[in-house]
C-alpha cells in the first residue's frame, strides 16, 4: 500500500492481514501537514563515531538510529516491550548482510507493537531491497519522503533536503521532541503593554505600536528567530502511533 499525505489508501499484503483498523489509523495520521518537494539526498555531515543512539517518544514508543548494519542491530537493541521506530535513513550495510534487516524485524515486530521504519534514497540499496513487501512480517510499516525508488507504506511530501537537515539536527543534539513539535509563536502582550494600551484608550488615542527589538544575531527574517527544524518523516511515525494507540491497537 502506498500512501501519500494527499492519497488514497490501497490495502494490500501485509498491511491487510493487519486489519481494517490500521486503514483508519493511516487515515488518521495523514491528517497534519507536511512538507512539500523531492530530490535525491546528500549525506548527512558526520559527527564523532558513537554508538546507535535511541531515546523515547513517549506513550510506550521507542526510537533506534541504525548507522550501520548489523553492527548497530547486534549493540543496540532495545527491550522488545512496545512499538518502536527505526530509523534506517543513511544507513550502510556490510556485504551479504543487507537481509539480516528483516530477520530482526521478524523477531522484534508484533502486531500490538509494530515497528515504524523510516528510510529514504541514501539508504543504501542492499537495506531497500530487504525492506520489500515480501521480506517483511506483519507489524512493519515502512515510511519514506517522496522521490525514493522503492515504494513505502506511506510516502511523505519531504524534500531531500529537509529530511538531511532534520536528520543532521538530531545528530548535533536536538531533542527527539523537539523534531516532532511544530509550534506556532504567537505576539505576547505582557501587563506593561496591556496598561500601556488601557490608558492610551482612555485618553481617547489610539496605541501607538510598540516598538519592536532590533534584530539580534540568529534571527532570521524581521528579527524572527528562525523556525524550528521538524522531522516529518519522524513526526508522521509518532503520529501513526499515537493513532493506533488511540483506536486500542497497541498494547
């Protein structure tokens, strides 16, 4: 089945022997907006070698970075206790392993507790041939910007570009949260300029506007700090989540 932020859902394989529920759990989670555009991907900068890194998303939901295969996999493999998200955007594979993939997701996948698998075009080809629909067991959904070769379970409207810069931002430190959390910033009206504003309506004037700071370094466009980086690849996986937790399909 594949799946676009503006689609239409067509069932098929293993996503059916999921259930009918999953369907409307798909459905629910296209409902945020994403981002649009598609290119080929760089490699992301790389930092100092570490082990696969991983954290929590919240509400029983698991994230695991795999930079290598199946080094990362043997070292790092989280307590198989509720859903979990592997993120395979980037990875490499040594020769002959690129399979070792999906016979981890055959041991680790539930259906109460899925595995959401990201990917995109720079994940290495041996890892996408292993990610095709008849290598993987039910409890697999598999996500992808738009533009990767090889069909995903649900395609997100995200450049290349994007996903790199998301995917790098990560690397240097922001919180998993903060990739998932778009925030709208909104004018603050503090006590000094409600007071300011009451007396100028007293007097019968009209507020003057306040006079807004000047632009510090950092700020991007008007003095506006610049907008937060979003992994929509990441954040559309939360939101499946959160969907099928909702409808009482995980445990």
């Amino acid at each position: 089945m594949k799946i676009t932020g503006s689609g239409s859902l067509r069932p098929i394989g293993r996503i059916r022997r999921m259930g009918p529920i999953l369907i409307v759990a798909l459905n629910l989670a296209l409902a945020s907006p994403a981002i649009h555009g598609a290119a080929a991907p760089e490699s992301p900068a790389k930092g100092p070698a570490t082990p696969a890194p991983g954290g929590a998303l919240g509400l029983n939901l698991d994230y695991l970075r795999v930079r290598a295969v199946p080094a990362d996999l043997v070292n790092a493999q989280p307590a198989a206790t509720g859903a979990l998200v592997l993120d395979l955007r980037f990875a490499t594979v040594g020769t002959n392993d690129g399979f070792s993939v999906a016979s981890w997701l055959a041991s680790r996948a539930r259906s109460n507790a899925p595995v959401l698998v990201l990917f995109n075009a720079a994940t290495q080809p041996a890892l996408i041939d292993a990610l095709a629909p008849g290598y993987l067991p039910a409890g697999v959904i598999t996500l992808a910007p738009a533009g990767t070769t090889l069909p995903a379970d649900i395609v997100v409207d995200v450049s290349a570009e994007a996903d790199r810069r998301a995917y790098e931002a990560y690397e240097r430190g922001t919180a998993l949260t903060s990739l998932v959390t778009t925030t709208t910033e909104k004018q603050r009206f503090d006590e000094a300029e409600l007071i300011r504003r009451d007396a100028a309506e007293a007097a019968g004037k009209s507020p003057e506007p306040k006079t807004p700071p000047p632009p510090s370094r950092g700020r991007g466009r008007g003095g506006q700090p610049p907008p937060p980086v979003v992994d929509s690849l990441l954040q559309r996986a939360v939101q499946l989540h959160r969907s099928l937790l909702a409808l009482g399909r995980l445990k």
